[in-house]
C-alpha cells in the first residue's frame, strides 16, 4: 500500500507520462476514470449548493475558512494557529472546528501549541453539531459586540477586551474548502509555492481537490514555502492566480524552525543548535518534506539524511525497522551516531512507537508559520480583519 500511494503520488505530479515506468502507466487510465467520476460528483454537488438544493448552515458569528486545493504541503493547520492566535491577542476568542483527519495529529500539534489560551477546538465531521455544543457549553458573543470589533479603536483596547472576553467570538474552519455545508464569511486559500497544481488534474490523478476556477471564490490567496522557490516560479504563481480573481490580495509564508523537543520527554525544550555539526536522520510523512529538510540543514548538521514515507502514514513496528536499519547505515558511513529527527505532524500521529528507537536520539521539531505581503497590499492582519468586516457586517 505504502509504494501504491507513492506511486500514485508520482503520477499526480508527472505531466508526460510517456517516459513514466510500466506500472505508472498501467495506472493512468484506471486514475484518469476515477478522477473524471470525482469531477462529476464534485460539479453535483456544488450545484445542489449553489442553487439552494442542500441549505447551509449560518453560524451566529464570523466563520473564516482556511482551505487549500489540493493536498499536502499547503501550510493549512499552521495558518489556521497563526489566525486564531491573532484573534487572543485582540481580545476575541476563537473557535477551531476540524475533523479531526488522520488520527487527530493536527488537533494534537494545536492543543499543544495553544496549550492554556482561551482557543476552543471543536473536533467532528459535522461542523454544524460540533460548533452548536461549543456554543452551548462556552457561549458565544453577541454579533453587535463583534461588530465592535472592526472598530480600529477597539483594536487599541485588546488588554481590557482580552480580560472580558471569554465567549466565542470567531469560528476558523480548518481545511474548509471542500465543507460546502457550512457558510463563511472568509475563504482563505493556500497554495503550495512547490507545486501549487501538480500536472493539473484532480485526485486521483492529480493532486487537485477542487479545479482552479474555484479561486474566484476566495477572498485571500496565500503562497506557502515561498522561502523555497525562486522568483520567476513565484511571479508565474502569482500570474495564475490573478487568471482567475484579479482583485484578489495574495501574501507569502514559510515555515521557521523554533526548537526542538525529545519524544522521551515531550515537556523539555531543545536548542536547535543541538543539531550543529551532527550527522542527522530526517523521517517524515507529510506532504512537501523538502521545508523540513531545509530547517534541519540550516541548524548546521554536517551531514543530513532523508527517509521519506507517504502523507499522513501511520507509523507501525515495521516501520521503527526500516527506520533503524537507515540510521545503522548511516552511522556506519558517518562514523557517528545519527540523531533522528522527525516533523510534529508524525509525533502526534503514533508517539509512542517512536520511543522504540530508544537506541537512538529522537528530537521532534517545532515550527511556526511567518507571513510576509505582496507587493501593495496591506499586512495580513488588516486585510483579514477589512474584508472580514466587510462581508460579515453586510449579512449581519
């Protein structure tokens, strides 16, 4: 199953195949049937929406959307942590609703990260029922109160708002493109700077979970892994983006490296300069990996090894072999003891089965999203909370 997924994962991002190997082109016409099935089902489903077939739920207060289109790699849990922690340091607290996907790793990096703050997180496929209970049992801020918000004096006053508002005030939808069921206020889309549409088709035979008219609805683009590509890839990004939505305000972002934490001991904090003139095994399964690779050669490992497995892959015994024999090797070429290091996302996804590897050093890394604007356009907060005002205040 593991090589299957590669595999298809090779093919999405592959425009000719006519050099691909065998078993890549055998699974071509199988993936192509399957995705038109899936754009037929999508285009179905869309229009019961869009003509009112299938009603939307309208929450009491705003919703801003954080959704990506296509999978992986895309920065969607780190920007929906940056926006939330935005919100508590305005004095409004806010309300995460995710599904929870893949074993919950995404809602455990983010209890972590805002570990003691008045940020609520909802987890449940239903994200109608998930945010009626929250509102129940915490209770939500009055919409005029929230209006208030856009007020650019309130901004001022964030100690004294902070001190009075522990309700709800602002619901963050995480990856909420594709949860049509749910009314927004704000869809912000992100894209993969690496490779933003793979060979532009959608899953499974590409990486696309939406075509790439639906940037029309999106009220904010933001390029992830900017950090990673050049300049003439981001201007052609850039282009394309504007193809669809001229208006719409596009921002940058990457991924820095913070610290690191032993899996031993989850609690404790290590220096990145723990990684300085190491020899260092790189296990991932997440969808763009070349950022993680980056953050750990910058620290100023002398050397710097790779074990790639599929997106979202769940970490099991055989696994802790493959993953030994790599680092036995690796101590055997280096003439040193490799410290292992591996993402979050795959922490939180198994823990335990890490410590296994009890032979070895295994530090996990820690990062958080930055942004940086496009040229013209206001910073990050300000647009959020402009167009937020604009489109919330109106249906409000």
């Amino acid at each position: 199953m593991e090589k299957l997924r590669k595999v298809v994962k090779e093919i999405a991002y592959t425009r000719d195949h006519s050099n691909s190997p065998a078993l890549h082109r055998s699974l071509v016409p199988i993936l192509t049937l399957a995705s038109s099935f899936y754009g037929v089902a999508l285009q179905i489903r869309h229009s019961l929406y869009r003509f009112s077939f299938i009603q939307r739920h309208r929450l009491p207060i705003p919703v801003i959307s954080v959704g990506n289109l296509s999978w992986g790699g895309n920065g969607k849990t780190p920007m929906v942590e940056y926006i939330s922690q935005y919100f508590v340091d305005s004095g409004i607290s806010p309300l995460i609703l995710t599904r929870g996907y893949a074993g919950g790793d995404e809602v455990k990096m983010l209890q972590r990260h805002l570990r003691g703050g008045p940020v609520k997180i909802g987890v449940g496929a239903n994200r109608a029922a998930t945010a009626a209970l929250c509102f129940e049992k915490y209770g939500f801020v009055n919409p005029s109160s929230i209006r208030t918000f856009f007020d650019q004096s309130f901004l001022h006053e964030r100690v004294e708002a902070k001190a009075v508002s522990e309700k709800l005030g602002v619901v963050v939808l995480d990856d909420g493109m594709q949860h049509w069921s749910l009314s927004r206020d704000l869809e912000i889309v992100m894209l993969n700077g690496l490779n933003p549409c793979g060979n532009g088709n959608l899953v499974p035979l590409g990486p696309l979970r939406e075509p790439l008219v639906a940037l029309e609805l999106a009220d904010i683009a933001v390029i992830h892994h900017v950090d990673l590509i050049t300049e003439q890839s981001l201007r052609d990004i850039e282009i394309r983006i504007k193809g669809f939505k001229m208006s719409i305000p596009i921002f940058y972002s990457k991924m820095v490296a913070k610290y690191l934490f032993d899996v031993k001991n989850g609690k404790s904090h290590v220096a990145l300069e723990a990684l300085h003139d190491a020899t260092v095994l790189c296990v991932f399964a997440i969808g763009s990996a070349d950022a993680f690779v980056k953050s750990i050669n910058i620290t100023g490992a002398c050397y710097v090894d790779r074990l790639d497995f599929s997106d979202h892959h769940f970490f099991e015994v055989q696994d802790v072999k493959i993953i030994r024999r790599r680092a036995k090797r690796l101590e055997y070429k280096s003439n040193s003891k490799p410290i292992i290091v591996v993402t979050e996302k795959d922490y939180y996804r198994n823990p335990e089965i890490l410590k296994c590897l009890h032979s070895y050093t295994v530090l996990v890394l820690c990062s958080e999203l930055q942004i940086t604007p496009f040229e013209g356009v206001d910073g990050f907060e300000s647009t959020l909370t402009r167009v937020l005002a604009a489109k919330f205040c109106v249906c409000n």
